[in-house]
C-alpha cells in the first residue's frame, strides 16, 4: 500500500478541480413557476382539509339530530381525536416553514432546537391523550356495531382496528424515535 | 407554500424594482452566479451524491426567493445565499438517515480501492466527502465554506461564532481532514 503525505493544500487542490456543474438553463424561472406550483399544491391540500372538515362536522350534527348517546359522544371523541391530530401536524409543517432561514446558522439551530423540545412534548403528552380519546370514541360505538351489524362483520372491524391501531402506534413511534435523534444530535453538535 | 411574510417581502423588494419582471430578472442573475457554489457545498452535505445536492439546491434558491425581502445589499448576495444553503442543509438532516457507519464502510471500501492502486480522482474525492461527513454538522458547514475559498470574515458572518473561534476551528478541522482522508 502507497503511503503519501496528505496537506491541506492537497485536499484544498482536489476540492477545486470537481468537475463544474452544469447551470440549468432558465433555472431561475423554474424555481418561481416551482414555488407558484407548491402555493396552488397547498392551497388545494388546504381545500380539501377544510372540506373534510365540513363534512365530518356536518355528518356528526346529521347523526346527532336523530341520537343523542353514545353513539355520538363515540363518534365525537373519534372525530375530535383525529381532527386536532391533523391540526396540529399542519400547525406544526407551517411553524417549520416560518422558521427564520437566513438567520446565522447558530441562531437557525437555537429555532431548530427549541421547535423540536416543542414536537417532542406534543408527542409525549397530546398524543398518547388523543390516542386514548380515539380508542375510548371507538369503544363506545361497539355495542351499536354489534346490534348492527352481522358477527363476522363485526369481528372484522374490532380485529382491523386494532391492526390498524398497532400500525399506526409503530408509525407514530418511529416518528417520535426520528425527531428524538434528530434533536439529539443538534445538541451534541459543538 | 409562500407564506404571507414571504409576501409581503416580495411586495417590498418589488417596490426597490419596476416590476415583477426586474425582480425575476435580478433573481435569474443571483441563480445563475451562485448556482456552482450552491451546488458544490450541498454535494459536501449529501456525501456526493449529485441527485440529492441539485434536490437541495433547488430547495436552496426556493427559500431564496421566497425570502427575497430579507436581503441587504450591504451584506452580499454570497453570504446571504450561503446562509440560506447552510441552513437548509441543517434543516435536510432530519430527511438524511447517513449513519455514521455508513461513512465507516465507505472508507474502508475506500482503502481498498487505494491498496488496489485504483487510485483515481474520484476515489480520492470520495474519500474527501466521506471523510467530511465523519464531521459535526457545523464543523462540516465551516469546512466546506473554507474549501470553498470564503474569508473566515464571512464565514463568522453565516454561523454566528467569532473569527477567533472560527479561526481555531478550521485548524483543527483541517488536520482531522488530512489524517482522515486516503490518497
């Protein structure tokens, strides 16, 4: 094995020869028309959530006129869960976009840093409670499910759910485990 | 998303110009300038893979327009645009899942590429970046902008550490560098 003697100005040389990129033709066109595309793509997401929206709210007062029980204090905790889940993943994506971006790289960290102590305490304490409100909503619709419905139809929705539950548990903890090691190594950085 | 603060920077940078014409205009020269040197730090982050530095780069000069409104000429448009690149970069992190063993293997794939006498330019070059990605976050940032030849002025500028320290940084970055990397 060759041995050779490495300075700085070596590697300072290598870094200089890399080949040129090639600039995009019209680059700068292509990002404005990309960030014209993204407003139409968010405000279209934005549409459709505020529909969904209407609607799950309009089909709980639809369901509510003709009962007042369980039924719908189940289907209310379900919906509610769900709704301020997703309100605060959209809060949260909008509070990362505002970050100051042309702060100095020591003052983005200290935003990066204090946004993902506030993520991580949202996971630990909203989330398990939005979780419990989900499972307690779904609990209370059983006992209609089970007068409703064939028992075969229903084993189906009690063992799906807790699939999907258990899914949706690993997902949530991998995001949880992604943001803690993100936030980790932001503070191990000297 | 174009937030409304992005707007109404815009709208006060479109008032310093005619029209939304002369700010595309000066947008396509700022893109055009500092596309190489934007690419060239994001290829640093990203361990040379070029696919995932253009993808970088593109979010680079979007958050540059988007936030047009806050630059001051007195500061340059290279140390602007190298503060955004720089932060971006350290935003991509939680997209980024490199392990540090990952950059292990790497270097030794590496050594053995060298002990087979493949010592070509690119294997030296990726022995640089792997070498470069062994680093912190920001001692990486630091490197990468001395490489590429900004006064350690500026560089002070973009992280927001003193000259001294930066100053002491770059030393010792630059012999972990030289021990690190196999030519």
């Amino acid at each position: 094995m060759r041995k050779i003697m490495i300075t700085f100005e070596n590697l300072q040389a290598e870094w200089n020869n890399q080949p040129e990129f090639n600039i995009p033709e019209e680059g700068g066109k292509i990002i404005t028309k990309k960030v014209s595309f993204l407003k139409r793509k968010q405000r279209i997401t934005n549409t459709v959530l505020g529909i969904t929206a209407i609607m799950l709210i309009g089909f709980f007062f639809y369901i509510a006129a003709y009962r007042l029980d369980t039924v719908i204090y189940g289907l209310f905790l379900m919906i509610g869960s769900l709704g301020i889940r997703v309100g605060i993943e959209v809060l949260s994506t909008r509070k990362l976009e505002r970050l100051n971006i042309v702060s100095n790289t020591k003052i983005f960290k200290e935003q990066l840093v204090a946004y993902y102590n506030k993520r991580i305490k949202t996971h630990y304490i909203v989330t398990p409670l939005v979780v419990l409100a989900y499972c307690i909503g779904f609990v209370m619709l059983l006992p209609s499910f089970k007068a409703n419905m064939s028992l075969g139809f229903y084993a189906y929705i009690v063992a799906s759910s807790i699939v999907l539950l258990i899914v949706l548990g690993l997902f949530v903890a991998k995001q949880i485990k992604n943001e803690i090691d993100m936030l980790k190594e932001l503070k191990t950085q000297q | 998303m174009v937030s409304k603060s992005s707007k109404r920077a815009i709208k006060v940078i479109i008032s310093n110009y005619n029209n939304l014409e002369e700010l595309q205009i000066f947008f396509d020269k700022v893109y055009q300038t500092n596309y190489p040197k934007v690419i060239r730090l994001c290829m640093g982050y990203v361990n040379g893979d070029a696919a995932k530095a253009k993808d970088l780069a593109q979010e680079v000069f979007i958050k540059a327009w988007e936030n047009l409104g806050s630059f001051r000429k007195e500061s340059g448009v290279s140390t602007w645009i190298y503060r955004i690149t720089v932060n971006t970069c350290l935003l991509q992190l939680r997209n980024q899942k490199i392990k540090k063993s990952s950059n292990e293997r790497v270097l030794e794939h590496i050594t053995e590429e060298v002990e087979e006498n493949k010592t070509t330019y690119e294997v030296q070059l990726k022995s640089m970046y792997a070498c470069i990605n062994k680093l912190s976050k920001e001692n990486k940032s630091i490197i990468l902008l001395e490489l590429e030849g900004l006064p350690q002025k500026n560089i002070a500028e973009i992280t927001g550490y003193s000259h001294e320290s930066v100053r002491v940084r770059i030393h010792r970055i630059k012999n972990e560098l030289t021990k690190c990397v196999k030519l």
